[in-house]
C-alpha cells in the first residue's frame, strides 16, 4: 500500500538555525499539506498546496516558514531560524484531490530546537 | 466549521464494544463528518465519515441521527492495539479541491486487558 514518507524522523537544532523537514508524498495525489503538534497538543494545520502553489496557511505559517515541491515527487517544509517554540511533530499528509477529508499523513519528523 | 466536543478519555476492556459521541450542535448543511485515529507518535489516520444515517466499513461504523447534531463512532471488538486519540472532526468540502482538517484535543481511548 503506498505511504507518505518523510525524513529524518528526528531532527535537533539550534535556536536560529535553518531546516528543512523532507516528505515524499503518495505519488498520484493533488494536494499536500503540513501539520504540526506540539507535544501534548492538539495537530495544527499550517499550510495546503496545490498546483505549485500554496491554497492556504495558517497564523502559524508566518515568514520563518516556506514550503517547495521542488521535483515533482518531494514537498519540503522549511524554517529559516528556528525558535525553541518551533520544537513539535511535523506531519506531512496528501490527498487525491477527490470530494473527501481522508488525507494520509507520514510518520512525522520531530523536530527539537535547544 | 463546527464546534465539537467529545469526551476527553474513556476506558474498556478487549473484546468489549465501544462508542465514542461527539456532540456537534451548530452543523451546517453541507457538513460531512470524520474520524482520525492517532496512536502515539504516530500521524493521525482516517477511520470513517459520513454525511447522514449509518456508514460501516472494516474497521468501525459511523451512527449519525436524522438532526445531525451528534454522532457516534463504534469500534467492534476492541483489542489493546486499538488504544488511540479519536478525534471528531466536522465541516464542509470543497468538490475537488482541498480540505484543511481541524482537530480538536480528541478523545484518549485506553482499552485494557
């Protein structure tokens, strides 16, 4: 059965550093997205994209944050300076486009900022 | 999209049924409702959604009464590996298009031998 995938599965950083969080989406999907959860939190949404471009963020998502696809195949979330509050699970999730909410999420990428 | 609420955390035993309510007052018309499973560290995963009456597929069924305002998930036969988040989650979809999800803090399912 085809699966989100994403790397790493961990991450540490330091506080204003860049990273770039990696998802290999299910390859005939339309839309993807990220979310994120901070430990013992609620999932939040922060942005959807589709056609190259995103459909929608979150507060969240403010200028630190930016999202690519830059070959077809990877979707990259990427934080320019990390802030400690920036330490959560990061989940990528696709969907096929149809009239439907059951997106599949990946195992997730834990990011922890010191 | 619609408010709702659902139980914090409930507890069962293997083997047991259970139903998990999730209360959804102000339901618009064009709402359809989901449910995610998440297990620890893990990314949430789609359980089931429906619009109105019953849905049933291989792993729960979905009850939703003809006022709208609530449903009901249903876990046959629960076993210790079906111990999760359950979260409700309603609002409407664009045809085609994409769907944020919304999630709420869930309900802690603790199923114990």
């Amino acid at each position: 059965e085809p699966e989100v995938t994403q790397t790493p599965s961990h991450q540490v950083t330091q506080m204003g550093q860049e990273v770039i969080l990696r998802c290999v989406p299910i390859s005939n999907h339309l839309y993807f997205y990220w979310y994120r959860q901070i430990l013992g939190q609620k999932v939040e949404f922060l942005v959807s994209f589709y056609n190259n471009e995103i459909s929608e963020k979150s507060e969240i998502f403010d200028d630190q944050f930016s999202v690519e696809r830059p070959d077809g195949s990877n979707f990259t979330l990427k934080i320019r300076s990390t802030k400690l509050e920036d330490s959560a699970m990061y989940f990528c999730a696709s969907s096929p486009g149809q009239d439907s909410y059951e997106q599949y999420f990946g195992p997730g990428t834990r990011l922890t900022v010191t | 999209l619609a408010k709702t609420t659902q139980p914090i955390s409930m507890d069962s035993y293997e083997g047991q049924e259970v139903n998990i309510t999730c209360s959804h007052n102000n339901i618009a018309t064009n709402d359809y409702i989901t449910w995610y499973q998440q297990f620890p560290s893990q990314g949430p995963r789609f359980i089931i959604q429906g619009y109105k009456t019953k849905v049933t597929n291989e792993v729960a069924s979905l009850f939703i009464p003809a006022d709208r305002k609530s449903s009901t998930l249903s876990l046959p036969r629960v076993s210790l590996s079906d111990t999760a988040v359950y979260y409700c989650l309603v609002g409407d979809m664009y045809p085609g298009g994409y769907n944020k999800l919304i999630f709420g803090a869930g309900t802690r399912l603790a199923v114990h031998p």
